[in-house]
C-alpha cells in the first residue's frame, strides 16, 4: 500500500496535498481504493460549491459498494477531475495523480495540520480490514 509522505491524511481515507497556488488537491487513499474494488462510476460536485470539513461532497461507485468522500477542510471547491467520468477506473490505477478527485480553495489552511502525516496513516490503518 503506497501512502506518499508529502500528502495529509483523513480518517475517512481521504489525501489532501498542498499545492504550490495555496489551494489543495483532494482524493481517496490507496487503502481505500484498494477496499472498494474496481470503481466503476464517480459522482462528482459542480465547481464553486462550498464545502466544510467533513462534510461529503461525492459519490464512488465500486463493484462492491458505494461510499461517500468527506471534504477534508472547508473551503470553495475551485476545480474536478471531470477525466474521472469517462474513466473512474484511475483512481484505482493511480489514486494519488492521475485519479484526483478535486481542488479545494481552503477558506482556513490551518486545518491541513489537523490531518494525519503519512506515519499517522499508515498507524491508523495497520490492522484495519478490507
């Protein structure tokens, strides 16, 4: 399970990276990606939606299940990964890149300190199931 050491990391299984404009980039985990099985459609919200710290602003769709994305600080969201319709299957393939899920302008930046370091993380999820 790859769990990068620049990005933060939320209960829910969701990362946050700072990006060089102040703005974070938001997706699902590999250990989540991994619980979900192959993800076969992602509802994702309308840029310049508002949204607060742990509230859940989409939808994935696996062959499993289907779960909700919590927003790991509060803020407008400024951009999506609209590639992820066509073709969801990258955030099981590359879930830190290529399967970005959306750009958030944080409204309070101090809430990324809130979050799991990529140690914390990978504590949290040692013997959690899948």
């Amino acid at each position: 399970m790859q769990i990068p050491e620049q990005l933060r990391y939320a209960p829910n299984h969701e990362w946050a990276r700072l990006d060089d404009d102040g703005n974070v980039t938001v997706g699902i985990t590999d250990f989540a990606q991994d619980a979900l099985g192959d993800i076969v459609f992602v509802d994702l919200p309308a840029a310049g939606r508002q949204v607060a710290a742990g509230e859940s602003f989409a939808e994935v769709e696996s062959t499993k299940s289907v779960s909700d994305v919590y927003a790991p600080l509060s803020g407008v969201i400024t951009a999506v990964n609209s590639v992820l319709s066509d073709t969801p299957e990258l955030m099981n393939q590359d879930p830190y890149r290529e399967g970005w899920l959306v750009v958030i302008e944080p409204s309070d930046p101090s809430q990324l300190s809130g979050l799991m370091d990529a140690a914390a993380y990978t504590e949290f999820t040692d013997g959690l199931e899948l």
